[in-house]
C-alpha cells in the first residue's frame, strides 16, 4: 500500500470552485449600489442648473416624468426577473425575447454602454478634485493623477467582497443625499427668496420650448438604475428583492431630483434662478447652500461631489465586472474572466481588466491632450448613456414577447400594457436624447454623429459574432442566455439549454 502524503492525501475531495456570494445583499444593499450609480448629488449640481437655465421652473416635472416613465419600463423588467434567472440581466432578458442574435448584440453593447458610463467620469473625478482643492486650499492639482489614484481605488472597492461595497456605498450615498437634504431644510425653514410657490406644477411654466430638453437630461439622470437585475445571484430572496429594490430606487430618484431642482428654485425665486443659472450654472447649488446654511456647508458639498464621484464609479465597476464574468461563463469572452476570488467571493479577473481597460483610456484621452471634462468624459460617458437607454428599449420590447410565449400566471398588465407603453416611452426619450446630444457634449456635429453611432455600431458587431458561434462554436451559442440547471440563482457553469429553446 502506498502511503499518502501531506500534499496529497487520497481521501480529500478537489477543492470547490469559488462562486459570488449569494445571499449577501437586501433591498438597501442592491438599492444603494443603483442609486450610487446616479451620483444624485453630482447630477444635481453638475446637471440640473443646466435644466433649469434650458426649461425654466417647470424643470422638476421633467424629472418626475422621467422616473414615472422609468417605473412603467420596471413592471414588465421586473415580472420578467422572476422568470429569468441568468446573472446576464439586460442580455439575458433580450435573447429570451427575441432571440440569440439580438441578445449577443446586446450583450455587446452592455459592455460599451456600462464601460462608456464608468470610465468617462474618472475625467470627472479629475476636475471636481481639482475644483474642490481649489475651492478649500486655493491648490492646482493636476488631473491625471488624481483620475489614476481614483482607478486603483475602484479597482481594490471591486476586489473586495460585494457587502464590503455595500457598506461603502451606503455611507457615501448618506452623505451625498444628506448635503441635499440640509439645502432643502435650509430652504424650507427661510421660506425661500420670495416665499415657497408652487408655479413649477403650473402647466404654463411646464409646457415651454425647452422641455425637450429638460427631459433629456432627466432621463439621463436615471441612467445604471436597472442594474438591480445585475445582482440578483448575490442578493437575498432575488423574486422579493430585485423587484423592491428597482421601484425604491427609481422612486427615490424620481421625487428626490425633482424635489432638489423645485428647492434651488425656491433658493432664487422664479423670477431670478434662471438669471442665475444663466451666470454661472455651477455656482448655482453652491451659492444657494452658503446663503441658506452658511459657508461651511458649500465646503462640504465640494467634498461630497467628489466622493458622489467615487461611489458612482464603485457602482458601475462592479456592475461591469459581473457582465464580463456572466458572459465569460457563457464562453463569449474569454474564460479566465470568469474567475472568482476565493476568499472575497468577487469576479477580481474581471476587475482587474476593466481597471487596465480604464486606464489605457484614461492615458490616451491624456497623451492627447484632452480636456478630462469636456472631451474624457462627456464624449466616453454619452455614447455609454445611449447604449443603456437602448438596452432599456430593447429588454421593453422582450418582455411581451417573452411571455407570449411561455405559460405564466402573469397579468396582462405587467406583461403587455406596461411594456408596451414603457417601448413607446422610453423610444420617444432616445429621440430628445439624441436630438439634443448637442447640450451634452458641446462637441461639433461631425463629432456628434460619431458618438451618437457609437451605440448602433456596438449593437451591429454582436451580429457576426452570432453567426460565428453558431458556426463555429455552436454549444456555446445554443447555451447562450440559458437558465441555469441547478435550483439556485447562482449556476452558472452548467446551463439548460431547452430552457431558451424558444428564443429563436
């Protein structure tokens, strides 16, 4: 008999392969990293003066339309993610709607959209540190260090383990909101310039030329909020959670935001805040919290922009991270990808590539001179918001299909009414959006045209590969997008395939 040694023992069973920890996040959890995304406090006073300056006062209702367009697209996606298991989210929906090619075509354009929104605003990082270390220390600092230094922390907040984000976002998320919430009861307990009004409700102030783009730049607001789906393998009872926690977050955001732009204007009076916003847009949140709360509180608010910034970046990394890891397990992307940290439990492959990816761009945006704003971000961040609002569309256009097709319990109204109207909604927000891509990248029509086919592009380029698969590598094209075997959310190796058998 041959003796065993210590290295290897004969009745030691291989060790299990890692996977995502599952049953680590609730409602808060998923609801903070969706939110996070939105950076409310950076849209807020980075984008909103913007809105104001271009619609008026009736500005808020934009926002409350943006979000009750948004909370009619989340009853068919969320029915549809009681039905659909898949850690693919956007893709996963759209393959089992209308069908493999399409769903490889969008799976192709999460990756540009989630990326474009991520690493542009690491441009955005640069100069709202900058703008802060101006504002508190009257110091130069250059961008790209700090942008490079925001990389490496992001990428070390996606390495660690998806609770650890968790928490790291919520504080971030508290204290970005709260600054906003002591301009609003600064606000409120002074009555305002002129006393509080509701004239933004009036429809006269609503109905004017520039709500167009008022709703432009709302929806784009909501941008990354769907990615609750993304985390459904992590999170605690996924059929309870992921629904509650996409409603709070695009309920949240829908008042909040309005709420916040209806306070600036208050701060003014309707008569004077689009004077104001017209002087110095960015200014705007600033002035109105030094005169309301004190001086201090505008310190902080540039404080809170950067880490809003910060935890943005976190959000969208980690979503990033499980779309590569999803289609890595697929086979589409490369499989080392799809390689789970054993001790953290988080796709840090993948991390670790779009952290790489991110600063490969984030040089090259440099070494040609860019300006971080007004070139790195907005020129990487809007093709990234067209790609997802047309996600959006598409997973609309699938649920009805979808359930066409497969016995269900479902009312009509979550799997055909709904997801009708959110189609015919969402299509008429890509139209202001790409109308108006003008006031989102101050860039010349040429340059325009080629952001705006960005997205258009990246979705066609899913379609050769579709072809390609199903010639040459046909079982990982019939397993595309296939639920998992297993009873649990989290499955992914081993897949079933009749599962999505009528997706073609």
């Amino acid at each position: 008999m041959t003796p065993t040694t210590p290295d290897a023992p004969a009745d030691r069973a291989p060790a299990p392969t890692p996977t995502l920890r599952s049953g680590s996040l609730g409602t808060a959890d998923i609801a903070f990293f969706v939110v996070s995304a939105a950076a409310p406090l950076t849209v807020m006073a980075g984008v909103a003066p913007l809105a104001i300056l271009l619609g008026g006062i009736g500005a808020p209702v934009g926002y409350l339309l943006a979000g009750i367009t948004l909370a009619v697209f989340a009853v068919g996606f969320t029915t549809m993610s009681r039905h659909v298991r898949g850690g693919g989210a956007f893709y996963a929906f759209i393959t089992r709607g209308l069908g493999r090619r399409v769903g490889i075509g969008a799976a192709l354009l999460a990756l540009v959209g989630y990326n474009g929104m991520e690493i542009g605003v690491y441009g955005l990082l640069g100069t709202a540190t900058q703008d802060t270390a101006q504002a508190l220390f009257g110091t130069d600092l250059p961008w790209l260090p700090i942008s490079l230094a925001g990389l490496l922390l992001i990428g070390y907040g996606g390495y660690r383990s998806i609770d650890f984000g968790a928490k790291v976002l919520g504080v971030l998320l508290v204290a970005e909101t709260g600054i906003l919430v002591l301009l609003a009861a600064g606000v409120l307990l002074k009555g305002g310039a002129h006393g509080l009004s509701a004239a933004s409700l009036a429809p006269g102030n609503v109905l004017v030329p520039g709500t167009a783009a008022v709703l432009a730049f709302a929806f784009a607001a909501f941008t990354g909020f769907e990615s609750t789906v993304i985390y459904r393998r992590e999170a605690r009872d996924p059929h309870r959670t992921v629904p509650r926690a996409t409603y709070l977050a695009v309920g949240f955001l829908g008042v909040f935001y309005a709420f916040t732009v209806w306070i600036v204007i208050q701060a003014f009076g309707n008569a004077e805040v689009v004077r104001a916003a017209g002087e110095d847009p960015g200014a705007l949140f600033f002035t109105a919290i030094t005169t309301y709360v004190g001086g201090w509180a505008a310190d902080l608010m540039h404080v809170f922009i950067v880490t809003s910034v910060l935890a943005s970046l976190l959000a969208f990394h980690n979503a990033i991270n499980r779309y590569a890891l999803a289609l890595a397990e697929e086979g589409v992307l490369p499989r080392p990808l799809a390689r789970i940290h054993p001790r953290h439990r988080s796709p840090y492959v993948a991390g670790i590539t779009q952290t790489v990816l991110g600063a490969l761009v984030v040089l090259a945006f440099w070494a040609a001179g860019a300006d971080p704003y007004g070139q790195l971000l907005l020129w990487v961040n809007t093709p990234g918001m067209i790609g997802l609002m047309v996600l959006q569309l598409l997973a609309a256009i699938a649920v009805p299909c979808y359930f066409r097709r497969v016995r269900h319990q479902e009312g009509a109204l979550r799997t055909l009414v709904a997801p009708v109207l959110a189609t015919v909604l969402l299509a008429t927000a890509i139209a202001l959006v790409v109308t108006h891509v003008d006031h989102f990248t101050g860039a010349s029509p040429t340059v325009n045209t080629l952001l705006v086919a960005v997205a258009p592009t990246a979705f066609a380029a899913g379609l050769p590969l579709a072809w390609w698969l199903r010639r040459r590598r046909p079982e990982v094209y019939e397993a595309f997008a296939a639920e998992p075997v297993e009873g649990t959310a989290d499955a992914p190796p081993a897949r079933d395939t009749t599962a999505s058998a009528s997706a073609e």
